[in-house]
C-alpha cells in the first residue's frame, strides 16, 4: 500500500513539476511571477509540514491529517481551472499548499516506521515513484504536443483524487511518545542536524533553477515538449537505479559520504547545463539526477531519521522537508525568478553551481561535527 502512495504521488508529481511553469509561461506570466508562484509555493512547505507535524505527533492523529490534507488540497486545486490572472493564482497556490506541503513528509514518516530495523531498503520502495514520474513525463510531453499544455490541470487533479482515495489504506502507525520534553528543540540545537539542513538548504537552493526554469530553458532553445518528456523521465530513471540499490550503497559507504559526494557531483550538473546546448548532451547531463536528487534524497532521510529521537520522528522528517523543499526552494525560486528577468536561464545554472559546490565543502569540513 505504501508503494502505491509513492506511484500516485510521484506520478502526480510528474505532470505537475515538468509543466505546471511551462503551463504558466505559456498563459502569459512573467518570469518573475512564476518564480514568485513556485516560492509562495515553497514557502507553504517551510511552515505548515511543521505546524502538521507538531499537531500529529502530539495527538497521535498522523493517518487522520494525512487523509485530510490529501481531500482538501485536491478540492482547492478544482479554482486552478476558473482563472489565468497572477493574483487568483497567487492566493489559490497559498491555500493550496496549506495542506499538500506535509503529504510528502507524513508519507516518509510512515515509510520508515513501517520498515521498521530495514530502513535502508527505503529506496526500493521509493522506486516505485520514479518508476511512475518515468511513465508520465514521457506520456504527458506527447500528449501536450498533441493537444496543449492546459490538459495538465485535468490530469493533475485527476492524479489527486487517487491519492486521496488510496491515502484511507495506509497503514496507522503509532508514534511513540518521548518521556523527555523539549526533544524538537533538542533537533534544532544539535550542531551535526544544523550543519546538516543548511548545506541541504544551499543544495536545494541551487536546484531550484532546474526545477523552475529548466523546462523553459530547453524550450527556448528550440526543443519541444516531447523531448522535455524523455529529459525529465531519463533523470527519474537514473534515480530507480540507485533506489534499488539503496541497501548496497549504504552498506559500504556511509550516508554522510554519500551526501559529501552528492553535494559536488550537483555542482558539476549546473556547470555542465550552462555550457551545454546539444540533445545528446542535455540528455547524459540529466543522468547525473542519480547521485544530486536519488542518492542525496535517500541519504538525507535516512541522516535525518538518525538524528531525531524517537516520539520527534514526523516532526523530524517535517522539520528537513521545511527547511529544504521548503525554505531552500522557495528562496532559489525568488532569485531565479528575478535573476530571469534581468539575465538569461544560463547563468541561473551557473550561479547553481557555485551554490552548490559551497555546500559541499561547508559540509566536507564539517562532517561527524558534534556539540
């Protein structure tokens, strides 16, 4: 059951990240204001997948806020169809994501209390969602070539009514409660967790102009949807691969090495994507998604699920989700958003690069810091 939660929102995911700018682009919104949409965006993920958090492992009420979230968010995304105008836009993407910013995080939750003593085999199950974002990004770029990028709203809200109606079977976990208080405060104050979440900050900072602007990027230099399609599904698939080899990689190589070298190879990808222009090229770039989101992903739940006690575990995983998807998005969404207007989207990557490449040597110089 677990598995399919991740097909259906990763494959939601699938039409929604590739797109849903594009889609904006092409109703006539500036750069800055699609970049002022995806970082009001993010901003909801810095602070309501910790107010969720809190609410759930305080009252134990995890299963219940994630199907709530799950129906409330799919009804607002029903007003995405009545209006093309920013402001609309504006206020609906905040209700919005009001309650689809903790799905993902709730979701990781239950995943890893459910593996219980086999957390490493996380990534065999994540898999299922790249495996689904594979399929739908190629679909989908054919199917905006044949009829128009507007059909996206249909299908994503189409994706969300399944999530939610598969979100009632998931299994209720019970979260155990910690005799100590404070232990959320206890997260925040520990020098390896800070150290930690500001180089993933910086990270998803530097990601934020791929995720923002690299569909427009590739469109502006003459590729059309379909290609855009195998871009994004060849980076889903180089992730499946190290997925399901999840339990191998971290048997032999810690998960802070891991981060360390996840950090520097996502600064040789936006290197890479402000020199590049050819098809073949774009295309072996996009490989690199393997070790910059697959391999990071996997290390920075496990990382973080290390450090968090037990009975803090939403709040935990809420907690990295915030500060990353969240706060390092959203702050990369505004940059870039301006930085589009007043330049080029080359120089977003080039910028994204040296982002990242400080994050990966904050962190090297700081690795197994402890108070």
């Amino acid at each position: 059951m677990i598995s399919s939660q991740y097909f259906i929102y990763f494959g939601t995911l699938g039409i929604f990240l590739p797109y849903f700018n594009l889609y904006c682009y092409h109703i006539g919104l500036s750069g800055f204001q699609i970049g002022a949409l995806s970082a009001v965006r993010s901003v909801t993920l810095v602070f309501f997948p910790l107010i969720w958090g809190k609410v759930a492992d305080r009252y134990q009420a995890r299963k219940r806020i994630y199907i709530l979230c799950n129906f409330i968010c799919t009804g607002i995304w029903i007003f995405y169809f009545h209006t093309t105008s920013f402001w609309p836009m504006l206020v609906i993407t905040i209700c919005y994501g009001m309650f689809y910013a903790p799905i993902i995080s709730f979701l990781e939750a239950f995943t890893l209390d459910i593996l219980g003593k086999e957390k490493k085999n996380y990534g065999k199950i994540r898999a299922w969602g790249s495996i689904s974002f594979i399929l739908i990004v190629i679909i989908q770029g054919y199917l905006i070539d044949i009829y128009s990028i507007n059909i996206i709203l249909g299908l994503i809200l189409t994706g969300s009514i399944l999530l939610s109606l598969v979100s009632v079977k998931i299994p209720d976990t019970r979260i155990k409660k910690e005799k100590n208080a404070g232990t959320d405060k206890k997260i925040l104050t520990n020098k390896r967790v800070i150290i930690f979440l500001f180089c993933s900050f910086l990270m998803l900072v530097s990601h934020s102009a791929y995720y923002g602007f690299f569909s427009i990027h590739i469109e502006n230099m003459g590729y059309n949807n379909s290609f855009i399609g195998i871009a994004w599904a060849l980076a889903a698939f180089a992730e499946i691969f190290v997925m399901i080899k999840s339990d191998f990689i971290f048997k032999r190589f810690s998960m802070e090495n891991v981060l360390t070298f996840s950090f520097f190879m996502a600064s040789i990808r936006w290197f890479l994507l402000f020199f590049i222009q050819s098809p073949a090229a774009i295309l072996l770039s996009q490989l690199l998604h393997a070790v910059t989101y697959g391999a990071f992903h996997m290390a920075s739940i496990l990382y973080m699920d290390s450090l968090t006690p037990e009975g803090s575990k939403t709040m935990g995983q809420a907690i990295n989700n915030a500060l990353t998807y969240g706060l390092g998005l959203m702050t990369g969404f505004f940059i870039n958003g301006y930085l589009y207007e007043k330049t080029d989207s080359f120089t977003l990557f080039i910028i994204s690069g040296f982002i990242a490449l400080a994050a990966g040597i904050i962190f090297k110089c700081n690795k197994g810091s402890t108070l």
